[in-house]
C-alpha cells in the first residue's frame, strides 16, 4: 500500500527502492514535465506490481 502512495507522489523513487537506478533517472526527466508525470507514475505501478508478484 505505501509503494503504490510512493508510485504516485514520486514514481522514480519507488524505482530506486526497487534497486533500478537507470530507470530510476529516467523516471526523474519524466516526472519533470507535467505530461510525463502520468507514464512514469504508471510505469512506477507496472514495476512494483511485477516485483510483488
């Protein structure tokens, strides 16, 4: 429940806590723009929900 809250409010670190840095940063120029807020908090949700099942 709280890495779906961190998926939302700050995707790329949620991809730092699962260990993937690289996209971690990617998902950093992403959460910059506006537009780009929506495909990493998604992405972010897609990480975490693989990594838990």
């Amino acid at each position: 429940m709280i890495m779906i809250i961190i998926c939302f409010l700050a995707p790329w670190l949620a991809m730092f806590l699962r260990g993937k840095v690289l996209q971690g940063l990617l998902c950093i120029l992403l959460h910059l723009t506006i537009i780009g807020w929506i495909p990493a908090t998604i992405w972010a949700l897609a990480v975490t929900r693989k990594e838990a099942a």
